[in-house]
C-alpha cells in the first residue's frame, strides 16, 4: 500500500492541530488595528476620501446638494410664512442643517445611528413636503409641482441608499480598536456619546425655537435668555466633547450638572403648556412642545448610560491608539 511508506507523524496527522513545527512556519494574521490609513478628527477617525467606492461618492455628493437647496428654499419662504408655519420650518431648516453633519460623519465614519437619523430627518421633510402639497388651492399647486416632485424624488433616494449603507458591515471598531472585543466596544460606546450630544444640541435648538414662538410678546429679557439658552447648549456639548476625548473625569461631572438648567427648562415648557392649554385655535405648538421634551429626554437618558460606560473605560487604551494614531501622521508630513 502507498500509505505503508509514509512516515508515522503523517499517517496521524490532524488537519485541524497541526504540529507546533508546521503552525511555526505558517504566516500569522494581521489583527493590528489599520487605523494609520485613516484621518484623526475631533469627532474620531473618519476615512479618506479615496477609500470610498465611486457610488458612494456619487450619492454623498448629491446628497450635500440636495440638502443645500432645501436649506435654500426653506430659507427663502421662512418669513412668508404664518405663525406656526414659520415654527415647524425653522425647526426643519435646524433639522436640515445637521443632517449635513450627519451625512457626512455617517458616511465617512460608518456611523449607523446617525445616518438613521438622517433617515428620519428626510423623511419628515418629505412628509411635511406631501402635506403642504395636498392643503395648497387649486391655483397655487402648479408653481409648486416641480419642486415637490424634486423633493419626493431626491429625498426617495437619500433614504434608500442610507438604508443600504446602514445594513452595510461596519468595520471602523476593528480598524480603531483592532482585534480586541474591549477596544471595539469602547469605541462604539465612544461613538454613540458623540452622535448622542449631536442630538441633544439639535434637540435643545429646536426647544429654544419653540420656546421663542411661543410667547405672545418677545420682550429684550426674553431675547437675553433664548441667546444665553443657545449659548449653554453649545458650551455644554463643548464640555462634553473635551472631557471625552482628553478623558477628564471632573469635565464629565461638570457636564452632568450643565444638563440641570436644560431639564429646568423642560418642566418650564410644559408647565407653560399646561397653563395656556386651550387658548388656541390650533395645538400644533403644544403637541410640538410636548413630543420635543420626550424626545429630549429619551436623548438625555441615552446620553448618560454612554457617558457613565465611557467614564468607566477611561485609562485603558483607547486615547492612546487615537495620540499614536495623530503622532504617525504628523510623522509622516
């Protein structure tokens, strides 16, 4: 027989624990993390631009375009509008505004939450787009056919293509933390802090705007603590970006207290909500108002359980591979 001349460590050779001497000489794979092939930013590593595949690139740039003409229609029709019209725009143009961000941070980070709120953002443009369509008259429709047509085709396509690239395999935790479950988790979580303070910010403008179109008179006090609420909204989530990234555990509890004004200022809307209920004609402010405070604090309440499994990982790596990640690249200009 041909196997009566084989050697006796062949004969009982295992395919699957093959002796030490052979697994030497095979070549062992590469889980270091590839992160010096991305671009470090404030908000994380994003990828290059050449790394994107030629559909990609075609569908964000006509993206971006799409998003800067609706901010240029809705700017331009805002102040010809009524009252509560002039209040879901501007909260749409707010809307609008950050999905630009989103769009591009989801794209270029592979950042799922946020392309699905970019999602969510499109379709009620295109929802508030069919409803105004279907209460203008007879006279005023033609003059708006095309562009609501533009918008319902466009808007068609941004939500399909992000709906792909959701499913899509993500594989930004395994180029930034490499094989380590700990390193990847770690960057999820830090991921899902930043979009979870995007949010909050979109959500406390939108607050602030109904804040504004609610009271019957603007007074100059009333100007002043609108100008100081957007201020605070924008230096808290500054505070919060720093105590994050540089991994500050005193930045972390001050950025926890600067949330206690916000939450004051919820139970202000609804207690002013409560007050007035029923004056108008129309509780399309007063159910807008109601539906953003639960929207804020499902934000909020996210936010937190990031942030405390975020402040619990910090020393343990991840800050480190990011500094490497900007020391390599500086090295190499």
């Amino acid at each position: 027989m041909a196997t009566e001349h084989l050697q006796p460590h062949l004969l009982n050779r295992d395919p699957l624990f093959p002796p030490p001497n052979e697994t030497a000489d095979l070549p062992l794979p590469n889980l270091t993390p590839r992160h010096q092939e991305l671009i470090p930013t404030p908000c994380g590593p994003i990828k290059r631009w050449s790394e994107l595949s030629s559909p990609v690139k075609i569908y964000f740039c006509v993206t971006i375009l799409s998003l800067l003409s609706v901010i240029g229609l809705t700017t331009e029709t805002l102040f010809q509008q009524t009252h509560e019209d002039f209040t879901i725009s501007l909260i749409q143009l707010i809307g609008v505004v950050f999905c630009v961000y989103y769009v591009t941070r989801g794209i270029l980070q592979e950042n799922r939450q946020e392309l699905i709120v970019f999602v969510l953002s499109i379709l009620l443009v295109m929802f508030r787009s069919i409803v105004n369509f279907t209460v203008l008259s007879a006279q005023e429709n033609p003059n708006v056919l095309a562009r609501f047509i533009l918008i319902l085709l466009v808007g068609s396509f941004d939500v399909i293509y992000a709906i792909i690239l959701i499913q899509s395999q993500s594989m930004m935790a395994f180029r930034v933390g490499g094989a380590l479950e700990s390193l990847q988790s770690q960057y999820f979580m830090l991921n899902l802090c930043f979009s979870m303070l995007t949010f909050d910010l979109q959500a406390q403008l939108c607050l602030c705007v109904l804040l504004l179109t609610s009271l019957h008179e603007i007074s100059l006090l009333h100007s002043i603590i609108l100008a100081i609420g957007v201020f605070w909204a924008c230096l808290k989530v500054t505070v919060g970006i720093i105590a994050i990234l540089k991994e500050l555990k005193p930045l972390v509890w001050i950025f926890l207290n600067q949330n206690v004004p916000e939450v004051a200022n919820l139970v202000y809307l609804l207690y002013m909500v409560i007050r007035d209920w029923g004056k108008n004609i129309s509780y399309a402010l007063e159910a807008a108002i109601i539906l953003s405070s639960c929207i804020s604090v499902a934000i909020k309440s996210v936010l937190f359980w990031a942030l405390l499994n975020v402040y619990r990982s910090f020393g343990q790596g991840l800050r480190e591979r990011s500094e490497c990640l900007e020391y390599k690249l500086a090295s190499a200009i």
